[in-house]
C-alpha cells in the first residue's frame, strides 16, 4: 500500500488502517524507510526478507511505504495498536518516535534497523559496515586505472562516513598512494532520493579522474550508477545486490543482509527476544559482497583470493577496519 503526503494526517491515519484485512494479532509488520520498497537498494533489501519469509511459510505480513515523515508516528502507533507482532523498522530515522513510543506499548516488540534505542521491548539491529566497505574498497584499488576512486553518501552523518571510510582503508591497504574522493548528496532526508544530484556528483569526480564509484546513497545510487555507467567507469552498489542494474559496469555490491534480519525477526514472532542490541558482521555473515553473472567477468582471481584474506583477517582480528563513529576520524581519505 502507497500513501501519499498530499493527504490530510486524519486520512492518512485511514489508510493506514486498512494496511492489513482479516485478524491482525501476531502477525508480522514491516514498516520502510522514506520512499518506495522498491529502492533497489536499503528498502527492497528488507522487503526481500520480509517476502522470503511469506513464502516459505504462506503467512502474510503487513507494510507501509512511507511518503512523508509526518506518516512515521502514525504507522508505528497503527501497527501497536493492531496487535502486530513484531514491528520492524528499516532505517535509524525511526529511533526518536521509537524511544518515545516504544513504553506505550509494552505489549509489541520492536525492531530497529540501524540505530539503538534501549528499551524492554526493543530489539536494535546495528552493522558493522566498513567491514564489507573494506572489502569492495580493496576490489576498487586493484580495478582503478587511474589511481583514483570514489564514494558518494547520501545524507551526511556518521553512517555514511563509516562507510566511506571503511572503503577508503581497504583501498589504500592494496595501494597505499591511491587518491580518494569523497562526497555526500545532503544534509536531510531527502538525499537519500535525489538521482539527478547523484549523477551530478558522479559527473563531477568523473572530471577528477576517478573511475571507480561507491554508492551509498540508497535510491540516489540509481543516478550515480547510471552516470558511472554512461561515463564508461565501474560503479559499486550498496545494500541489495544491484549488479544487475548495468551489467559488466558494476564492479560489486556491498550487502548489507537486512532480508536476513528481517526473516529471522518474523520467524520469531511473538517469541522473539527483546532488549538486546545485535551486530551483524562478517564474522556472523551479516555482511558481504556480491559476484554473480553480471559482474564475474570483472571479476579477477587475484581480487578473490585478495578479499578471502582480507575477509579472514577482519573476522580473526588481525585487521581492525576504522569505525569512523568512534572519534569521528578517517586517516584514510585524502584531503
């Protein structure tokens, strides 16, 4: 079910009643972050575990696409109030309302995507993603002919730096001389769904020489991968496998496996474990990178057995990737 922002808040309360039909008590929800389920990217990664779970078990589920900011407390409070069981939540703009609406209702289970909030009934799922950022950046260093590479967040917080910094390290572990560029879309939610300043910011470090570009940017990485691939240069996805989005253009796809989180949540239902704080890694398989038919012949068996090691060493403990939301650093980017 889509709802638009244009309608009144009383009318959106409406709609969001008639998201499920039929008994509702127990049953799972899923509600997305701004914009549509079908992202390629952040969304559909959740939506994809949410899908996974109805078919194998023939159940239904319930979900929101979100269209305005103002439709988040309503959504949460509608699906509570329904008897849903769990709620999840895909993405960090959700943990105020969380925090504040989460004591009211002791009764639902929460889970929360990429942000904390400690509470009873909440369960926070946090990642680890400048391992898996570590890992395509390392790919990039041993594909970039130029010498220079880069990486274009979305909106600019700590997230996305983490990110890029994970993926500036990786790079400079393989050629410690390569120049990095590095650029975010905004500073409000809405850079995260802006492709025409995406392309604009791929353009741009095209000029500059890069021919390698990480996306992390959500549904903006359409903009900036198909800039790359009009520009001739190889492009990184984020989140869901988007490979397939330009064929042969995309070098990888750093995955970020919410369906998992999202499946295992659901399986749980009313039994699922709350009050806890779960990060996903690539030691727990939370994290990886993708090779399919779109991208194996770029693919090189030196950037295999490279990211085997690598892989290795992030989750023995012999490489530490930089977390940048520690000290808000990264002794990695070249100014």
């Amino acid at each position: 079910m889509r709802i638009f922002a244009k309608k009144p808040i009383g009318i959106i309360a409406a709609l969001l009643l008639t998201v499920a039909t039929g008994t509702a008590s127990g049953e799972p929800a899923i509600i997305y972050n701004v914009g549509t389920k079908f992202d390629k990217s952040f969304n559909e990664m959740a939506y994809t575990g949410a899908k996974r779970w109805s078919e194998k078990t023939g159940m239904k589920f319930h979900e929101v696409e979100l269209q305005a900011e103002a439709q988040r407390e309503q959504a949460m409070r509608r699906f509570a109030e329904r008897g849903l069981n769990p709620v999840v939540m895909v993405g960090f703009s959700f943990a105020t309302m969380l925090a504040e609406i989460a004591p009211e209702y002791p009764d639902t289970k929460f889970v929360l995507i990429d942000s904390e909030v400690k509470a009873p009934n909440v369960r926070s799922v946090l990642f680890n993603e400048q391992e898996g950022s570590y890992l395509v950046g390392l790919m990039a260093a041993m594909a970039t002919e130029s010498g220079v590479i880069g990486a274009i967040g979305g909106m600019d917080i700590p997230l996305i730096r983490k990110m890029t910094c994970g993926y500036f390290q990786g790079a400079k572990a393989v050629r410690g001389d390569i120049k990095t560029l590095e650029n975010m879309t905004g500073v409000t939610l809405a850079a995260w769904n802006d492709p025409i300043k995406g392309a604009e910011l791929a353009k741009a470090q095209v000029a500059q020489r890069a021919d390698v570009i990480y996306g992390v940017a959500g549904g903006t990485n359409i903009g900036i991968m198909q800039a790359a691939a009009d520009e001739g240069i190889l492009s990184i996805g984020v989140d869901s496998n988007q490979n397939h989005l330009h064929p042969g253009a995309v070098l990888t796809s750093m995955l970020k496996r919410m369906d998992n989180v999202v499946e295992q949540a659901f399986d749980a239902g009313d039994d699922i474990t709350t009050g806890e704080t779960i990060v996903m890694t690539l030691k727990n398989e939370g994290l990886d990178i993708a090779i399919d038919e779109h991208n194996e012949g770029l693919i090189t068996k030196g950037m295999l057995a490279a990211v085997e090691e690598a892989k290795a060493g992030i989750v023995e403990g012999a490489i530490e990737v930089h977390d940048y939301t520690v000290d808000g650093t990264c002794p990695h980017v070249t100014r």
